[in-house]
C-alpha cells in the first residue's frame, strides 16, 4: 500500500443517506436520483428486512439488498461488512433485477465479511415472535427474516460469514456447530421443531457457486476508489429511531443504523464522509410495535389519518404491513439531528399534504410537571407523553410532480419554512412524488 496516498485526501465527494425518523422515508429514490452524481452506491447496515422502492419512468422496482444505484447504468454497487446477507434472497433478487435487463453481477461487490443469514435464524425470529405473543409480552414486530438472530450470532463471534462460504469442509464444519446449538433453542425453549443439516448444506453450496465471483474486500475498493476522485453514496436502511442503540429500545432493528455506522460497516474512515442527508417525511409514519407520540387513526375514513394512510399508500416494501401514520414530530427529529450529524434534508412525500385544511407539526412533549423538546431515550416515557402541537394553515393547490421551490403554494412553502426552523438543519431537497424527476433541489449533497 502506498502510505502517501494514505494521507493525501482524496479527490472524491462521499455522501450519507440516512433516515431520520422510524424508516419508510423514501431512501431509495433519493439514492438513485443522487447516483447520477455517483460512481458507487453502498449499503453498510441491515439486510432484506430493509425495502427501497424506485420509480422511475413510471415502473416501480422493490430493492431490499441491492443497493439503489443498481438502476443507473455504470454506478458500481457494494454491500459492506455491516450487511447480514441471506445467500438464497440476494440470489433471487439479483435474477429479478436482470430480468428487469439490467446488468447486475459484473458491478456488484459482496464484503466477504458479510455474516450470513440462515434457515434457522429465520425460524428462530418466528417462533421468538409467536412466543411473545402467546405469552401476552408483546411482539416487536419484525419481519421475520431473521435478522436480529443473525446478528447475536455476529455479535457472539460464531457467525459463518460470506467468505465461508468458499471453503467447504470448513463451512461444513462450523454449520454443524451452529446448527446443533440453534436446534436446542428452537426444540427446548421455542417448542418448534428442528433444521436438518444436509439440505441447508447443499443449499449454501450452490449458493456459493453463485455468489463467489461477486466476493471483495469492500473496503479497500472503496478507499482506492475514494482515491482515484470517485463519488460515493452511502445508503442506510431502516432509520434513526429504529437505532439498536439510539433508537425506541427494545422496538428497535438489529443494527446501527446512523451515519457513524456508515464508516465501520463499509470499512472505511470517518474522514471519507463529507456530507449526512437526512430524510424525512412530510408527516411521521412507523411499521411494527413501539411508541408513537403524533399517531393517528388510519381506519376513521374522512380523518387525518386515513387521509394520510389512503393518498401516501401506506403499506410496508418487504412486509406489506399497513404503516402507523401521524403528524411530523419535530422533537425526534432534533434527536436524530444530534445522532446523525445531518448537513441537510431531503423532505419527501409533501404532495401527500395536499388538500388538507391544516397541518400540525409536534414542537415536543409534556410528561406529568416535565417537558421535553427533543425526544426522551425511554420508550415507556415517551408511550406517556403528550404531543404539544403548533398548528399551521393546509394549502388546496397540488404540489404533486414539482420541480422548482418557487412554484410550491406560499403555504406549503411557510410549512417546510416552519419545519426547517424547528428541527434546525436547512431543507437542501424537496420530493414531490415518488418518480426521481419529482424533485426540488435548492442545494446539491455531492457540491454542497
């Protein structure tokens, strides 16, 4: 390695893609629009339980592992080491994408230190989940892809992992290993029944024809490509409050899902981060379990809620789950503000307020004789607060396909004005509809 080139910054402009509120924001197509200005795109958290939808032209594509800069032509894809990676899902995902006639696998670059995803980590979140229930505990509201239980395998140091897979007898080995451990969970303490070995073997075999000429050191190619001036695009799933540790605890996700994450899960320096886009809706919606101060009822036909619900097509990418819908909460996003380091917004989804006579934003909380401005790291606290609200006008005009900030109604524009004010991080882009030429740009992330 040349330690000069170690030294000197690189040419390249890398920009963070994160959620700020519960996921859902619509990531996926601010990363392909951005990807126009990037060279490659990386996911560096999470797994299949992550679901981007592209429109573009009008036909919609659902990602879940790939990342979103698969739709542009030439934009080199990675999956880094902080990805659980299910070698069955991402095969069949990357068949469908072709069959799309996009060239996939001669730009896609799998982090051999990616852990896998197996039959029984899948079976084991199910029947963890279904225990839950029947216990009167509560479920968390997972998606049941077994991807919590693949990263306490990570975490306890007994993961097989991506590079595994290219050695046989010691793959083999270890799956043996592991298989008999998670069996005793899944017979002694989940009362379901056992995995058999043989055919979950000869599955991640064939797997591993597949997947090994996609296998790379991630990391490294990103730093060199950082070097020779490429653009970057680091693309996180799920969102900020849903952090392991900085999110809604325990309804949360498996993974750290915050900008800093992005440096440790692709293997790079935090020194090649330039830039954090923070996305966020318009209003708050949250799939699964867990509190929810500004929520609203979604089954009240004529509400709020419903209005919300119906128009923004409020259904969940991978799992098809109606989302809880609410008002915007200012005060979580100030929290997730702090946590990510945002430099600027991307408010998307504004065109679903349209028609609504007024719109109220949360500004923070009151708990008994306390108040709060940001949102509390106790989810039994915040399950008890009270939203305080500030009420704005609606705007009748539709917003929907707009391109440029001075053709918005005066008062959609005194709303993102307000909501800039309140959260403190200037709005740099605004979505209009979920096609990537719905958009207004008033500060690009990659020349800011």
């Amino acid at each position: 390695m040349n330690m000069q080139a170690v030294a000197r910054p690189g040419a390249g402009r890398n920009v963070v893609v994160v959620g700020t509120q519960w996921g859902d924001e619509g990531k996926g197509k601010i990363v392909d629009w951005l990807t126009d200005n990037a060279q490659g795109v990386v996911r560096f958290q999470g797994g299949h339980n992550a679901g981007h939808t592209l429109v573009i032209a009008g036909r919609k594509t659902a990602l879940q592992l790939i990342p979103s800069g698969v739709m542009r032509a030439g934009v080199a894809c990675y999956i880094g080491n902080g990805v659980v990676v299910d070698p069955a899902h991402l095969l069949t995902e990357i068949a469908r994408i072709e069959a799309l006639g996009v060239d996939v696998r001669s730009r896609l670059f799998l982090s051999e230190s990616c852990p896998l995803i197996l039959p029984f980590h899948v079976e084991i979140d199910h029947a963890r989940e279904a225990l839950r229930e029947t216990s009167g505990s509560g479920k968390i509201g997972t998606t049941g892809k077994g991807i919590g239980p693949a990263y306490e395998d990570k975490v306890a140091r007994r993961a097989l992992r991506v590079q595994d897979l290219k050695h046989p007898a010691r793959f083999e080995a270890k799956l043996r290993e592991l298989l008999e451990l998670h069996n005793a969970e899944l017979v002694n303490v989940l009362r379901a029944r056992p995995l058999a070995l043989q055919p979950m073997l000869d599955d991640a075999m064939a797997a591993a024809e597949q997947l090994r000429p996609l296998m790379a050191d991630v990391g490294y190619r990103l730093f060199n490509a950082h070097l020779e001036g490429q653009n970057l695009l680091f693309e996180g799933a799920q969102g900020t409050l849903l952090d392991i540790d900085h999110g809604t605890y325990p309804y949360v996700t498996s993974s750290n899902c915050v900008a800093g994450n992005a440096a440790a899960g692709a293997g790079v320096g935090p020194g090649m981060l330039h830039y954090i886009l923070g996305i966020t809706k318009a209003y708050t919606t949250r799939v699964g379990s867990g509190p929810f101060p500004t929520e609203l009822d979604i089954n009240a036909p004529g509400s709020v809620g419903h209005h919300l619900s119906s128009v923004g097509q409020e259904r969940g990418t991978v799992t098809g789950r109606a989302r809880r819908c609410g008002w915007l909460d200012a005060a979580a996003l100030k929290r997730s503000m702090i946590i990510n380091g945002v430099s600027g917004l991307c408010i998307t989804k504004l065109d679903v307020l349209d028609g609504l006579q007024e719109i109220r934003i949360c500004t923070g909380y009151k708990l008994g004789d306390r108040s709060f401005d940001v949102l509390p790291l106790d989810a039994d606290e915040i399950s008890a607060c009270e939203p305080v609200y500030e009420t704005l006008p609606g705007w009748s005009d539709s917003t929907a396909g707009l391109t440029n900030w001075e053709q918005l109604p005066l008062k959609a524009r005194r709303y993102l004005e307000r909501m800039q004010a309140l959260i403190g991080v200037p709005i740099d882009m605004v979505s209009t509809g979920p096609d990537r030429v719905h958009t207004i740009l008033l500060r690009h992330p990659f020349r800011a």
